[in-house]
C-alpha cells in the first residue's frame, strides 16, 4: 500500500527509490553535523535578559577589565596589599662607626658632641693636675708635720718646717708677725687667741685654693648628662622627621637618626661618670690633707704656748 501510494508499484522502479532514500539521507546528516556545536569552539555567552523598551534608559556600562594574569591566583575576599615601599641606597648611611655617625649627624648633634669631648678632656685634664699637686702637697706636710713634731722649739723648727712645705711657711709666718706685734708677752692667753684666729683664716684659704678647680668637675658631672639627652632628643626629632618624609617605618631609615641620637647619650655619660669620680676623690683626699693642716696648726701653736710660759714663767699661773 505504502508503495502504491507514491506510485511504485512496478519493480523495475525499486532501484531509483533506494538511491533517492540515500540521497536525503546523505543530505540531513550534512544538514546536522553543520548545525551542531563544533568541537574546541567556545560557547558563546548567555545574552542578558533583555530590559524593557524606555527612551530615556541609560546606555550599557562597559565592563570592567579583566583582572591580570598575577592578580588572578589572589584569593577573593583579601583587600590588596600595597607594595613596599624601596629606599634609594644613597639615603642609608654607608659607615655606622661612631666617626661616621658623628660626620653624618646633625649641626646641633655634632656641637653637643664636641662640646662633650672638650667637657671630657677639660676633666681629665684636672684630674691630672690636681693629682700631682695633691700627692706633692700632702707628702711636703707630713715632712713639715714630722719636724714640727721632733723639734724641742719653734725656733729650732721655724726653718726645716718652712723650707719643707710653703703652707707650714705661712703659719710660722704668721706666729712671728704676732708676736712681734704684741707689746706683752707675758699676756698668753691673748698671744693665743690672736694667733688662733690668724691659723683660722689661714687653713680657710689654704683649703679654699686645694679646692680650685674642683667646681668644674662638679658642674662637668651633673650638667654633662643633661646635655647629651638634649642632643639624643634632637636626633630622635629628626629620625621622626625623616619617617614623615619617606612615609615608611623601615628599619634602615629610622635606625641611623636613632643611633646618632644614642652616641650623644654615651657621649654625655662618657663625660660625666669620669668626672663625678674623680670629684669625690679630690673631696676625700683635701679634707684629709685639711686635717692634716689643722693638726699642724695645732702642734705649733702648742709650741708657742710652751716657749711663752718656759720665757716668762711668771706670767704661767696667770694664764692658768
């Protein structure tokens, strides 16, 4: 029925109907494979959902770029990091020795600096001078003192006592010129309160010349302190200053200013500790000469007191 249909009845027609079937076959397999996805193309994108029809509706922005191929592996979520900022080599200091630190300081750093040094040297040199003096003035006492001490009389030791310290020189000195002064002798007891008196004033300007040059080494130990902490809080200023400028906290920046500012602390310490030291040493060893002095006064005051009554016995119970 199928074939009577379309009219092929006849069986010599058969072989004509096989090739047309062939032939639309041929052709929608050609017709599909064209219509198909193509293998390895890429698949176009989604369209937008269409937006209603309006006359005054904005144009489409554009989209954004796509990121780089380094941002790509930055896991979402994470804000980005801004990159580190580099210090130019020439801003870092080449020598941190402390010579290099101070050539590279600042003006007012490198004055407190020197004023510093000339505070030390100044110290030391005191020191020096007034070590020499003081061993040389208290072994010329104790020679004086010895012979004061062996003597029988002041006129016995007037001249070894003199020729061996000129601070001895000055007391006998002084008792002479008292008693030349007095129109009595046989008054002991004024002899020696005007002789006392004149010791008194003697010791005070003997002590006040031992202690020359000591105010200096008391004014070097506590102001040189204060004087390098003024210097290390100008270098930490301009180390500050400096961060401001780079907008950077890195190491290599902030720790030149800060140690400049540190050398003039050790700097202030290096000249203070000495001082102080030294200060107390010469304090310690002028009141023992000072003692020493006051003893002298006294062994030869007794002197005077013990020729006075052996010249003028009469006038000893009086002065009893």
């Amino acid at each position: 029925m199928f074939l009577r249909k379309f009219g092929l009845t006849r069986l010599d027609c058969l072989p004509r109907a096989l090739g047309a079937g062939l032939l639309c076959c041929v052709l929608l397999g050609s017709v599909a494979h064209a219509q198909g996805p193509q293998q390895g193309a890429p698949v176009p994108a989604a369209p937008a959902p269409a937006q209603a029809a309006s006359p005054s509706a904005p144009a489409p922005v554009a989209a954004a770029p796509a990121p780089a191929a380094g941002d790509a592996a930055q896991p979402q979520g994470e804000a980005a990091v801004p990159p580190a900022m580099d210090v130019a080599p020439g801003l870092l200091p080449r020598d941190l020795t402390p010579w290099g630190m101070f050539m590279s300081a600042d003006i007012v750093v490198k004055v407190v600096m020197i004023g510093l040094v000339f505070a030390s040297v100044l110290t030391w040199t005191i020191g020096l001078a007034k070590t020499l003096e003081l061993v040389s003035a208290r072994r010329r006492l104790a020679r004086a003192h010895g012979v004061l001490a062996e003597a029988r009389s002041l006129a016995e030791a007037a001249k070894p006592a003199s020729l061996a310290s000129p601070q001895v020189a000055l007391l006998i000195q002084a008792v002479e010129g008292e008693l030349r002064r007095s129109p009595d002798r046989r008054d002991i007891d004024g002899i020696k309160e005007r002789i006392a008196a004149r010791f008194e004033r003697i010791e005070a300007g003997v002590g006040r010349r031992m202690l020359r040059g000591t105010g200096i080494l008391a004014t070097i130990g506590a102001t040189a302190p204060f004087v390098g902490l003024f210097g290390t809080v100008w270098g930490i200023m301009n180390s500050f200053i400096g961060i401001s400028k780079l907008h950077t906290t890195n190491l290599a920046v902030v720790a030149p200013g800060i140690a400049e500012a540190l050398l003039a602390t050790a700097f202030g310490l290096a000249a203070a500790i000495p001082a102080v030291v030294i200060y107390n040493m010469f304090s310690r060893s002028i009141a023992h000469y000072r003692a020493v002095y006051a003893d002298t006064s006294v062994e030869i005051l007794t002197m005077v007191s013990r020729d006075l009554v052996q010249r003028y016995p009469a006038a000893a119970p009086a002065a009893e």
